[in-house]
C-alpha cells in the first residue's frame, strides 16, 4: 500500500510538473534563451487577462527567442504589451549592426533623437520610447519592447535592466 501512495503522489507530482510546462511561462519573467527577467511591470504580472507565451523564429539569418505578454481585450482578441526578444545572429557584431538589424526587422530606421544611448551593466545599448537593446556579446542581442505604448519609459527602463544571463 505505501508504494502504490508513493507511485501516485509521485505520479501527480510529475503530472503537475508536465502541465506547468506545457503551460507556458507565467507572467512572473523566468527565462528566456539564456537570460533571466527579474521584473515585469506590475501591470503585466498579475491578473487573468494577461498571458505570457514563448516563441522562437529566424529571420535575416538570425534565431529569435521572443517572450511576450499579451492582454484579453474586452470585445475580444489579445493586444501584445511586452516582449522580451533574444536574438543570436553573426550578423549581430556590434552595436552599430544591431542597430541596423533591428531597424530592417521592425521596418523602420531610427531617425536621429529618436534613441539614447543605454548602459546596461556595461553592455552598449539603445533605449527609445517603447524599446530598449543592447549588445550582450558579439553575436548575441536582446531587446526589450513596449509593444503597445502602454507601460511607459520608467517601466520600460526597470523591465531591460532587470533581463541579465542567467548564469549571472
């Protein structure tokens, strides 16, 4: 008897584990290709109307890891927030190059003012109204955007600084 307890806790626990995982990650952060988010606006991480899902793509040679948070609508449909996006590429050499990349994915070049320049944790990086990015490494870049306006540039500042390698 006490094994047959132990397999089915066992077994519901696993059962658990499973579902949490095909669930998708939650609102809190968690990680995302390498890196980890230690804060979401308060906004985004709480409340049944926001869920946060994971996808990967590749685009102008390069592998996107992309994490948004998108709200229910109220007639219907999902509006994306935020997205945390990690993109390895070779192209992606300096911050000059990432630049130019990310212009050409989003479809629009930065005209001059339109970005400061961003420190995070002595990594160079850009930070405009709704994104911010940053060179990790050569050939690795993350970019964090307000996808829908919404969060403003102080939330938007706390969410990039806060998305470090989660071996660090």
């Amino acid at each position: 008897m006490r094994t047959a307890r132990g397999t089915v806790r066992t077994g519901t626990a696993v059962l658990a584990v499973l579902t949490a995982a095909l669930a998708g990650p939650g609102p809190e952060g968690g990680r995302v290709d390498g890196f980890t988010i230690g804060h979401v606006p308060a906004a985004l991480a709480q409340g049944a109307e926001v869920e946060a899902s994971e996808t990967s793509y590749e685009w102008g040679g390069a592998r996107f890891t992309a994490r948004m948070w998108e709200r229910a609508l109220p007639g219907g449909g999902f509006r994306v927030e935020l997205q945390v996006l990690v993109v390895r590429g070779e192209a992606l050499s300096d911050l000059r190059e990432v630049r130019a990349f990310l212009s050409e994915y989003h479809g629009h070049p930065w005209a001059v003012g339109d970005l400061e320049e961003f420190d995070h944790g002595g990594a160079p990086g850009y930070m405009g109204t709704l994104e911010a990015f940053w060179l990790h490494e050569p050939g690795v870049a993350v970019e964090v955007r307000d996808s829908a306006g919404v969060l403003g540039p102080g939330e938007l500042r706390r969410t990039a600084l806060g998305v470090r390698p989660a071996d660090g």
